[in-house]
C-alpha cells in the first residue's frame, strides 16, 4: 500500500512539474540577466558602479541629460527647460520645466534640487568628489531662489564640465518630503533609498530581491511620454553561460556580460532569433609601470615594454575583436582626441631599448591584476611578450579591495587594470592620467612629471577651444614618449539581445553615460 | 636534552626494546591485517589508484606531453582530439599537462598540510592529555573553539584573510584539520599516563619531555596515522574546494579545483576544461577513501572477529 | 550524571566557546591585508575620500578600541554593516538564511532517507549485491566534488535536456508572496501551487548535490548499527518466535537502530553547511554560503564576521540539540 502511494506522489510530482513550463515574455515587458553583485545601493548620491548607475539615471530625472547627437554627448533640458550662465562663468541658474511630477504625484520643486544636491554633498560618499571637488561646490552654493529657480555657484569649470557632471548620477533629483519622512538616525533616507526609489525618471524601482531580481516598473507620473516597456526585470544570473543559455532559449531579451567568445559567435553565425549589440565603451584598458620602481625608472626600460606588447593578439584573440586600438588617454569621440598609435610589437626594438637601459639579460618583475577574466587572459599575453624580451614577470591576481589599497600606496611594479570614465570631458582623461598632483594614476605609478601636470592643468583652463586642442596633442605625445602607461585598447561593450526589440541601438548609445530605456520596444 | 646524552641514549635503548616487546602481538596483528587487506577488493583498488598518483606525480614533467603554462591563444579551446586527449583550455593551453602536472601540486598539498596539523594535533593533543587539569581544560577548549565552525568555512575564512594562494591554502586546511589528530593523541596521552611504568620511570628521574617524547609520543602515533589516511580525501577535496571558490592556488598554477573554476563559464560549449579535471580529483579522492575504508574494516574489531 | 546538571554543564561550555569563536572572527577580519575601503570606493576615488570613510568606519582607531567597539557591538545584536550592501548585516544575513534552511532541510530529508534506506539494506541482505552497491554508491558521495558533479548535472540536465533550471530558487515571472521567507512553505500557505512545483523543480539539482555527500556517513551507521540490532537476543528471539523477517526489521529493529543516526545527522550538519558555500555558489542559490563567499572573495569583513559568526552559531545549537537529545536517549553519553 504504502508503495503505490509514493509512486502516485512521484508520479504526481513529475506530471505537475513538466506543466509548469517557461512562458513568453510579454511585449510590454523586458528581461535582463546580469551579475547583480555589483548592485550595492539606487541611492543616486551614493551609487557609483557602472552598472548600477545605468539604472539608476533611469529612475531619476536631473537637470539635464546628455544625450547622443552625431555621435557625441550633448546636454540637454531635462527638469530644467533653461538655464543660464553669468558673466565670470561661474554662476548658473536653472530655470525649472513647469509640471513635472515626482512618482509619488508631488510636484518637483527648486528646494527638492537644493535639498538632493546639498544631500550629496553631506552624505560624502563616493561620486560626492564630483561635486565638491571637479566642480568646486560646497552646501550654500546651491540655493533655491523661487519654487522654480535654482542657482549654483561652481570653481569657474568650463561649461561641458558642469553640464556633464549635473547630468551624472550625483545630479539625480529626489523628492524632498518622500526621503524626509524615510530618514533614520539622520542618514538623509540612505538606507530606504538603498533599495526604494523618490525619483521623477520614468521609472520606479519596485522590488529589488538580493541575488534574485530586481524590478522597475513605469512612472505613471512621469512628464515625458510614457514607455513603450512597463515592466523592467533585472535577472540574478551569476554565469555567463547561463546567461547566453537563457538569450537563446528566450527565457530573457537582453544578457549582460556574455563572454567575448560567446559574443564573437553571436557575431559570426547570424542566428534567428538572438544578435549582438555593440559600442564603444567608456573606458580604457592599459598596462602601467611603476615609474619609481627598479628598471621602470628609465624610460627606455617603459618605452621597451611598450614595443614587446602584442596589442593585436589582445585585440584579436582575447577580446576576439571587441576593442578599439585607442594608444592616447582619449578615448574615442572626446575633446581633443585624434588617432594616435605610435606602438606595435617590435621585439628588436624593445630588446635594443632594454640593452640600452643597461638590462641586456631583462629582470623579473611582478604583474598585478584582478580576477576578471578579461584581465587575467590579458596578463598572460603581456606575460609571454615580455618573456620574449628577456624579462621574466609572475602574475599575482588580487582581489580588488587589495589591489587598490596598494595600488593608492604606489606598491605595485607593474598591473593591468581599467579606468572607467568619470564623466564624458577630456579633462576626465587628462588629470588621471597625466597629472600626478590629483593623486590618481599617474601619482599611483610614481610618474611625477611636472611638465605633463603643467600642461594637463593649462588644458583644463584653456577657453580657446583650438589652443586647448593643441595642448592635448602635445600633451599625448610627450605622455606616450615618457608615461608609464602601455594603452592597451578602448573596449566595445556588447550585449546579446533578442530579435524582437526594437530601439535597443538607440537606448544603449554611449552607455553607461547614456542609457535610456524609455527608447526601447517590442 | 644535550646535558646527558648518555643518559638519554640508553633510555632510548631499554625504551625501544621495551616498545618492540610490547608490539610483538601487534606484528602478528600486522600479518593478519595484510591477509585481510587482499581479501578486501575495494581496498586493493584504493591502494593501486594511490600508487598510481604517486607515480604520475613522481614522473609527471616525463608524462606530460606540452608545457602546462604555455599558452597559444590562436588555438583556445579546442576540442579533444588524438593530440590533445583533454582539449585545449580558454588560453590554449593543453588540459591533460595540466592535470598531470596538478598531481605534484596535490601531493605538496597532502604531504604539507599532514605534517603541520599533525604536529600541531600531536603537540596539543600530547600536552593536555600528560599534563590534564587546567592545561587540558584551556588546550580542549582553545580545540572546541576551532571545532565550533564548520570545517570548509573556517578554511576559507582563514585563507581570504591571510590572501589566496597555494601557501596560505595549504596553513588555512592545516589550522582546521589539526583538532582531529589533537583529540586522537589526548586520549592516548590519557591512556598511556595512568600506565604503572610511567610513575616507575618517573621515579628514577626522567623528565616531563623525555616521557612526552618517547613513551606518549610513539603510543600516540599509530593512531593518528591512521586517521590521517581516512582523512586524506577530504583534504585533497577541501583543498580544490578553496581553489574552485578562488581562494587557493592561484592561476597559472594548475591545481584541480582552480581549473574547474577556469573552465566554468565555458561550460555549456567546451566542457572538457571543467570535466577532466574534477574527474582527477574524484578519482584521487575515491582511491583514499577506499583506501581509508579498508583501514577502517579491517581495524573494525566486528569485522576482525 | 543528571540530565538537567548535564544540560547547564554544556550550555555555559557553549558560551565560553563562543566567547572564543568572536575573538577567532576578530582576529582573522582584521588580518585582512586589504584596505575595506578602497573596496567601498572603488578605483578612482580621490585619496582625502578614502581617509574620510577610514575615519568613518573606525579604522584609524588602535586595534583594542577596535575590539571593544567590536564585541560591544555583537551584544547590542548589531553586526555593522556591509560594505558592499552598505545595509546592517544582520538584515542582509536574515534575507538569505530562509534559502539555506529551505535547502538544508530538503537535502537532510533527502540525506536521511537514502542513508537510512541504502544502511537498511545493506544490512538485510549483507555481502549480497545491493550491499555492494550501496558501498559503493555512498563512498562516490564522498569522494565526488560537489562543486563539480554540480557542474556536470548543469551540464547535462539544463544544458544539454532542458529538463532542469540552472539556478535560483524559481523562475523569472513566478513572484511569490513573502510570509515567512521559506519559498515552499511560503506557496503552500498562500495556496499558489505553481509556485510550489516551479520551486520544487528548482531544488531538485541542489539537493541531490548537498544531501548526497551526507548520505554515505548516514549509510554506513545505520548498517553498522543495524547489524548490532539484528544480533540482539531480542530480534533472535522475535524471529525464533516465528514473525516473519520483514515485521521484526521494520516493527523492532529499525526503531532501535535509527538511534546513532541522529548524532551523525548532527555531525553531518556542519559538513551540510560547508557544502551549502559550494553548492549555493554553483547554483546561483540566494543563501547565506553565497553571501559568505561573495563577502570573502571583496573581503567585506564585517559581512565575514557576521556572516561566519551566525555559521558557528548554528553549528554550535545544533551540536547542542543532538548532545543533549543523545544524552536523554543514552544516559552513557552524559560524561
């Protein structure tokens, strides 16, 4: 008796199972996979990931917005229909569009723009730099004059900067009245806002499920035209193969962080019903020596690591394509930028500089990197080029935690890492990378150059847009010739999309710094 | 020690024949173990796997066919073929090299990590038991301290804390697996202290250590081994479990459970990097554990009988 | 010894333990040879940024300072907060236990009655072929990876047939009402039963993985000590009396057998919790393993204590529960 019984549940079991099976998407619906362990906090004055700050511009509306036009970033109104700048350039006023509404049905207001932004300021987490030091703000320099004009008193930063910045995640508008009654031991609402939203973007965040999904849903007040997608589901799925699985099966319409040989197949066999999308991405990936370490102190020794890197097998054959050779600090479409790649593998060249620096039989040096897989493929090749020039290098994949803290120290020889770009100006490129008196990537490999500083500070000033031009130029001759970089490439972001959608070109141009998913369709 | 070496010397001497006497049924018992160990076939086949590691080990730069770290990036995955029996991984490189080399990296992982934590067991163990009263109470305790976490947790905690790699993977296991042989020793400490012999030799002058090291010492050996053999899987497993989750051995190096993990997000379409790899652990761990199995039974005295 | 005398004599065992295993956490969050707050800021924050959240966080105190803010803390209940989630931990510890216990009781239930099933036969029918099998079938338990047969089971069962979901707890438009945080339950309270099936099919691959390392150690005991049973003089007496075999096995013998099984359940629960990290890793599950390893590998530390303290914590109590069940069962075992 009891036998049978457990057979019928088995049975039971299996035919239940097998009738609960994947249904299609709805149209007004997208799915997305993704890693979601980057996804800390939709706090705007506090998220600063890639990623996340994707979706987070897109449940919150700012001042401006940059959008693409011709290929290049362009501020445009967003809850500002206008704004002005004074005589001296140092004062804005924003004049605000009338009628916008919050989610939550209030109206948007100058005092909420006040409140948000001085809420950045105050908070000091990691995009606040933004405000108080690229663009010289404290508290009292944002003011709210009326109900709808706001002022800001900024350090004189040229126009594109502050626009660009106000555009960024950082200048993201919060309703006022809906964080106040959310705040708890004077946290300015952080913690309710880590996974709820008070924006006036197109969308809200619904739900958000740790390493499970998260939800957006459409902003029913929202004052521009209203999504074609109402609902938006953020997938957890860790790997990328199951990711790139699910894409094909059409369990979800967009995946995230395929793999390059993943993607290099989507590209390569056309296949109905899934294709890839690509774009140049805003970052830049690069090999950097420490310049007051060992042989790196001559530059022949750097200029000789420059020569042995094999930049198209890197291209080619660990990004299978997606990469764009880009040897300068600005990436493609900046300010300034005009193609530039004095390097290619030279192994006489690079064994003759070695020889000349007085390291005829190389030396052994230690190259830092994190666990991408990316990174770690890229280290190997930048490994056995070096090899061929006599100099012996071990890998040492850090956790990133660790690796930034000796990094910041100048305690590293040799890494290959990625900058990831701040906010869509030259002068973002410049400073890291050429000015050591920022404390960013020049000072953390050591090159304490006063000339690249001097010009890269002139450059930042320089009104005279054809000057300004020149300065870069020169600026990224003399940094290739004496810098401690070896610029590996600029990445093409790709994402593996179904068939079906429609718009997705056009939303994900110029991703992260824009991305709108208002464009997208089914 | 060096102040009477005479004297050291011929209490070695009366206490090694004295060992050997009191073992003489144990010899028997040895044969008679022997005789039951042909009789288990699963032990038999535990024991040729071994032996068969230790000689891929032993000759592993001979067996391997490439060099296991050269890449050639122009031939990343490729399938298995008659040139490449376990294919070819994301960097080109041959899986079978690979896995072959991982067997001298398994060996060092075993041969370390049963040194360290069974020095310290046996340290600890020996200690509290001789000495019990509040030695023993605080070195139990500082033991159930350390047996209070699951194993694999503390291993990993231990290992992210003091920076992945193959070095700290292998202190993280030992500062995990020493309770075990800690506990086996205090018992026979407890065992071998309340003998009469012991107040006997006391009597006539020989130290706390002498009778640590070469009365407490040898009793407590045998037993630990044993437990060491049983216990040698789940080393080896909890070893490539670190380098599986990243935080053991590190790349290139070829440790089993790390190239598991390379191969993981090419798991769907190049199977091969992950599959053979993880079958070289489980047959390595399948060979100690039968082995540790037929120690097992034939210690069992249910079975002896 | 008493019962009662017994129960107090290891709980206050149990405190001074844990005092120890705070200190042990302590000691190895602070090893930590990385900075937690370029962690925090990531690549490009400025210097002054990082010297302010050191501040913030209390890192520039001495170490002892630290300690007391430490343990000070724990009493309070308050584990401080994620540096990845920037949320208490204890919240974050909360949303992923449901998964780990939903996943740690399947796998013990699954555990159980394989154990108990292939440990049964073996003995009946010892030295025959099922015997045989069983051994071998529960030793590969021990000695297959779990990290990797689930890989392969991917492989083969999501992969390769479709027959199974990859990972997670359910599917994407399945949106379950949140009563208690136990999926299952959760869909059998509220009555949506395509949540209940879509989440059975979900652990089905998990389970097998985690429950199958625990069944040889529960095989192995229960035919050792079924085997005792069954030479009791009370069996041979039963049979003597002409019952037939199959009653005596399943009305007397089992009952008295399944007795050691329980301290091996409990032993086997803290290996139930090491294979939890791996197998929830492998299985996008959204337990606390995940989040253990996740906070190890961006050495988010205060995630690391929080997160390895609630482990040791929930070994500990159920080491405590078994003891003392054992105790009550087998007065020997009160030493």
């Amino acid at each position: 008796m009891k036998k049978k019984g457990m057979g019928l549940a088995c049975l039971f079991l299996l035919v239940a199972i097998s009738f609960v099976a994947a249904g299609n998407i709805p149209k007004d619906t997208l799915v997305m996979a993704m890693n979601t362990e980057i996804f800390k906090t939709f706090d705007p004055g506090v998220c600063f990931e890639v990623e996340p700050s994707a979706f987070v511009k897109n449940i919150y509306a700012n001042l401006v917005t940059l959008n693409v036009v011709n290929g290049a970033f362009t501020p445009v109104a967003d809850l500002a229909e206008k704004w002005e700048q004074s005589q001296d350039g140092k004062v804005w006023t924003f004049y605000l569009r009338k009628g916008a509404k919050f989610a939550n049905g209030d109206t948007v207001k100058a005092s909420d723009v006040e409140y948000s932004y001085r809420r950045a300021i105050r908070l000091k987490k990691s995009p606040a730099w933004l405000f108080t030091d690229t663009l010289g703000l404290t508290e009292e320099s944002i003011k709210a004059v009326n109900d709808t004009t706001v002022t800001i008193t900024t350090n004189g930063a040229p126009a594109n900067v502050v626009l660009s910045v106000l555009a960024a995640n950082i200048g993201g508008v919060l309703c006022e009245k809906e964080v106040k009654a959310h705040e708890t031991n004077g946290d300015m609402g952080m913690a309710w806002l880590t996974d709820h939203s008070a924006g006036a973007g197109p969308y809200v965040l619904k739900e958000w499920k740790r390493k499970t999904q998260i939800v957006l849903t459409e902003n029913k007040n929202y004052y521009g035209n209203q999504p074609a997608i109402k609902t938006i589901l953020l997938r957890d799925m860790p790997e990328a193969s199951d990711r790139y699985l699910a894409l094909k099966k059409g369990d979800v319409d967009v995946a995230y962080q395929i793999t390059v040989e993943a993607a290099a197949e989507l590209r390569d066999k056309k296949d109905g019903s899934v294709s890839l999308f690509t774009n140049p991405g805003q970052s830049l990936e690069y090999v950097a020596m420490n310049a007051s370490w060992g042989p790196f102190k001559d530059v022949r020794v750097r200029q000789a690591v420059k020569y042995a890197i094999d930049y198209d097998a890197i291209i080619n054959k660990v990004r299978e394509g997606f990469a764009i050779k880009n040897q300068q600090f600005l990436a493609i479409g900046y300010f300034g930028y005009k193609e530039s790649n004095p390097f290619t593998r030279d192994v006489a060249k690079a064994k003759k500089l070695l020889a000349d620096a007085g390291y005829p039989n190389g030396f052994e040096v230690e190259i830092v990197t994190n666990e991408s897989e990316i990174r770690r493929a890229e280290a190997v090749v930048v490994q056995s080029n070096l090899a061929d020039i006599g100099i012996k290098s071990n890998i040492v994949i850090m956790q990133a935690a660790q690796m930034y803290d000796k990094y910041r120290n100048q305690g590293l020889q040799m890494i290959v890492a990625g900058w990831g770009i701040d906010y869509p100006d030259a002068d973002a490129l410049a400073k890291p990378f050429a000015d050591y008196t920022v404390k960013q990537l020049a000072w953390r490999n050591a090159w304490l150059d006063d000339k690249a500083a001097a010009m890269t500070a002139a450059a930042g000033k320089e009104i005279n847009e054809q000057k300004r031009a020149q300065i870069y130029r020169d600026l990224v001759k003399y940094w290739q010739d004496n810098g401690p970089f070896a610029m590996l490439y600029q990445p093409i972001d790709f994402w593996g999309i179904g068939k079906d959608l429609k718009g997705f070109d056009k939303a994900y141009e110029g991703y992260n710094v824009h991305c709108d998913f208002t464009l997208i369709s089914k | 020690m060096k102040k009477t070496p005479s004297a050291a010397g011929s209490t070695k001497e009366t206490s090694l024949k004295k060992f050997l006497n009191e073992r003489k049924p144990m010899l028997d018992d040895v044969k008679h173990s022997i005789y039951l160990w042909k009789k288990t076939p699963l032990a038999l086949i535990g024991t040729v796997i071994i032996g068969l590691f230790l000689l891929v080990a032993l000759f592993a730069p001979l067996l391997a066919p490439y060099d296991p770290i050269a890449t050639d990036l122009s031939r990343k995955l490729e399938a298995p073929s008659a040139a490449h029996p376990f294919g070819l991984d994301q960097f080109g490189r041959d899986v079978l090299s690979r896995v072959i080399m991982g067997t001298r990296i398994e060996v060092q992982i075993i041969f370390i990590i049963s040194i360290i934590s069974i020095a310290i067991g046996l340290i600890v163990g020996i200690v509290a038991g001789y000495f019990g009263g509040i030695v023993d109470e605080i070195l139990m305790r500082i033991t159930d301290i350390f047996l209070a976490f699951p194993r694999l947790v503390l291993a990993m905690a231990f290992a992210a804390a003091l920076r992945p790699t193959l070095a700290n993977a292998i202190v993280a296991i030992s500062l995990v697996e020493w309770t075990v042989y800690a506990r086996l020793a205090r018992a026979e400490a407890i065992k071998v202290r309340s003998q009469p012999y012991i107040e006997a030799i006391k009597a006539i002058g020989a130290s706390d250590f002498k009778i640590m090291m070469f009365h407490v010492l040898p009793m407590s050996i045998s037993p630990v081994i044993v437990q060491l053999t049983m216990r040698m899987g789940t080393i080896i497993l909890t070893a490539a479990s670190l380098g599986f989750l990243g935080l053991g051995a590190q790349p290139p190096l070829p440790e089993w459970g790390a190239i598991v993990s390379d191969g993981r997000s090419y798991l769907m379409n190049n199977w091969w990097i992950t599959a053979f790899p993880g079958m070289a652990i489980a047959i390595t761990v399948l060979g100690f554990n039968l082995l540790g199995d037929g120690i097992r039974d034939i210690l069992d005295p249910r079975i002896r009988r | 010894m008493e019962l009662g005398s017994f129960i107090i004599k290891r709980l206050s065992l149990m405190v001074l333990v844990i005092f120890g295993v705070l200190i042990i956490v302590f000691i190895v969050t602070r090893i930590i040879p990385a900075d937690p707050v370029g962690a925090i800021l990531g690549g490009n924050a400025p210097p002054e940024a990082v010297d302010a959240m050191r501040h913030q966080l209390g890192l520039d105190k001495p170490i002892f300072a630290q300690l007391v803010d430490y343990l000070g803390g724990i009493f309070r209940g308050n584990l401080g907060n994620s540096l990845v989630s920037s949320r208490p931990v204890i919240t974050d510890i909360l949303e992923y236990l449901p998964a780990t216990i939903e996943l740690a009781i399947s796998s013990i239930i699954f555990a159980v009655v394989l154990g108990v099933t292939l440990g049964l036969l073996s003995a009946v029918f010892r030295n025959r072929f099922i015997d045989h099998f069983s051994r071998v079938f529960s030793i590969l338990g021990i000695s297959l990876p779990g990290f990797w047969l689930g890989l392969i089971m991917i492989l083969i069962f999501y992969y390769k047939l479709g027959w199974l979901p990859s990972g997670g707890q359910y599917d994407m438009f399945v949106f379950p009402t949140r009563t208690t945080g136990l999926v299952l339950l959760d869909a059998m309270i509220n009555g949506e039963w395509n949540v209940f099936f879509n989440g059975i099919k979900h652990l089905i691959l998990p389970t097998f993985i985690l429950g199958y390392s625990s069944t040889a150690s529960i095989a192995r005991i229960m035919r050792a000590s079924m085997l005792d049973v069954l030479h009791q003089n009370y069996i041979r007496t039963a049979r003597a009396k002409g019952l037939p075999k199959k009653v005596v096995i399943l009305r007397h013998a089992l009952k008295n057998a399944l007795i050691p099984v329980i301290t091996i359940v409990g032993l086997e629960f803290g290996g139930l919790l090491s294979g939890a990290v791996l197998t929830e890793t492998i299985f996008s599950w959204p337990g606390l393993g995940r989040y253990i390893v996740n906070s190890l590998l961006t050495l988010d530390y205060p995630a690391i204590s929080g997160g390895t303290i609630f482990i040791a914590l929930m070994y500990s109590v159920v080491n405590l529960a078994v003891d003392i069940l054992y105790a009550a069962v087998d007065p020997r075992m009160r030493a």
